[in-house]
C-alpha cells in the first residue's frame, strides 16, 4: 500500500456530515427514553451477541495474523483521526460489502469478497465509509433499528403500533450513509476510486472489471438525481426505499459527486494537494476511459 493520503489530524464529522443525517438523527435524539432504552439493550445483549458470533465463526484480522489486510484499517484510522482501532473480522462472501456491528466497542467485518475484488483505493473508499459511522456515533441507532425489527416481528400488529418510530429510524439509517460514503471519500482522497467502488457494488461484473465506462456511470447518477424534477418520480423513490437501510447504489454517488461539485470535500484537504488530486483524477479517468 503506498502511504500518500493527507492525514486530517484533528477532523471533526460535524464538519462533514450530510445536512439529513444531522436534521434526522437531531430528531431521534429529541424521542423521549429513546437513547437511554438503546444503550441498554445494544450493551448488554446486542454487542455481546455479536462479538461471541463473530469471535466463533469468521476471520480475525490482526496485526500479526493479516498485517497486509490490518494495514487497510490502522492507516485509514490514522487519516481520519480516529484513536480507537476497532476490531477488524472478514467473512466469507462474494460480494463486495462491509459492515460494522456494535456502538460501545464497534466491530468492522469486511467480505472476502471485498478484498479480492478491489483495489488498495476502493477497499480504502469502504473501510472509510464504515469508520465514518464509528466517528459520527452512528452505530447506537443503527443497533436500535435492528433491535426493534425484531421486537416488532414478535409482537402481534407491533408494526402499526411502532410504525413511526420504525420509520424514522430507516430514515435517519439512509441518511446516515451518505455521511459514510463522504467520510470513505476522504480516507481514500481519489474521487475516481469512489466511484469505481460504487459500480461495482452496482452490479459491474467481474469480467467487465477492465471495461469500466466511468463517465456513463456519473452520467446515469446524473440522470437519476434529475427524476427528482418530476413530483411522481420523487414520490416512488421516497416509497421504494422506505423500509431499506441503505439508499440506492447510484443515489449514494449522485449525492457524493454534489458534495464534490459543492466545493466542500476540497476544504479538507490543503490547496496544494487538492490540486494534485483534481489533475490526477482528470489523468485517471482519461486513463480508465482509453483503456478500460
């Protein structure tokens, strides 16, 4: 791995955080009993759960048993400013995903697939987006959402009865990964890999790894944000996505490539090097665009 990122001692998420997330996650703060009830239930069953799961069944990632792989986390850690390097666990699969579990002592699981399937920048972009949610405290609510799908499949009509919070948890939950994707964006410092990482959670098959059309993938992001123009449009999409966790692959690039455009990622990083980055993102994606 070559150690040429910024390193943003000192970064504080609320400086970057998507403008939703903080509304949607001030308004969950603000539901009587919620936080308390939450990490009681996530600290002494949820985390606890987990950590025997994952101890018992997958891969324990290490400095002496994966130094390559641990590598990937201690340095992104080390960009973001994070002092506290989670624990890391690879299971087996063969799409690419990660996931991070637990609020008090969070977790990082990585699929297999994830590491075969992507380069340094793109598996940087991922472990980004999962330590964002560790820096932002995503991971109380995101216990709690989970909790409560279960409770209310156990629970006779718990669905209509919970339905409002059950609801604005999801909510806050999409929200919470455009936050993420922003904070992997400035681990990995290469909007190109970003971008790359996208496609290929969206379905870009492997023998179409060296053919990637990186232009048509920012212009169907494009398009799919100008269907919002349409009332009908926005409707569907606010009700095809209600009760998901995470928003649509090519809504979370559409989003990434506004805050791009907005000026706001630059400010995070000096002048000098955000111009490197500008003119060897423009270089790359000739590249990608001649060659693959």
């Amino acid at each position: 791995m070559i150690r040429n990122k910024k390193i943003l001692t000192g970064l504080d998420h609320t400086s970057y955080e998507h403008p939703f997330d903080q509304k949607a996650l001030s308004a969950l703060e603000s539901t009587p009993g919620l936080d308390l009830v939450g990490k009681f239930i996530t600290k002494n069953m949820v985390e606890r759960v987990y950590t025997v799961q994952y101890t018992g069944s997958h891969l324990r990632v290490t400095k002496d048993s994966y130094p390559k792989i641990y590598e990937y986390l201690e340095y992104a850690c080390q960009i973001l400013d994070i002092k506290q390097i989670p624990e890391l666990y690879i299971e087996w699969g063969y799409n690419i995903n990660a996931c991070t579990v637990g609020a008090e002592n969070p977790i990082i699981v990585l699929n297999s697939g994830l590491i075969d399937l992507c380069d340094d920048e793109e598996i940087m972009f991922v472990i980004g987006h999962e330590l964002g949610h560790v820096k932002s405290n995503h991971m109380l609510y995101h216990m709690m959402a989970q909790v409560i799908n279960i409770i209310i499949s156990m629970i006779p009509f718990g669905s209509l009865a919970a339905a409002p919070v059950q609801f604005a948890l999801f909510y806050w939950d999409r929200m919470s990964e455009f936050t993420a994707d922003r904070a992997g964006l400035l681990c990995c410092q290469n909007k190109d890999a970003a971008i790359r990482a996208f496609m290929k959670m969206a379905g870009m098959p492997i023998k179409q790894f060296d053919d990637m059309k990186y232009q048509t993938f920012i212009q169907q992001a494009k398009d799919f944000k100008q269907l919002d123009f349409d009332g009908m449009n926005k409707i569907i999409k606010t009700i095809s996505i209600a009760d998901d966790s995470h928003p649509w692959t090519v809504m979370r690039a559409a989003e990434l490539l506004n805050w791009i455009a907005s000026g706001e990622y630059e400010k995070h990083l000096p002048i000098q090097q955000s111009k490197v980055l500008i003119k060897k993102s423009t270089n790359q994606q000739s590249h990608v665009l001649k060659n693959f």
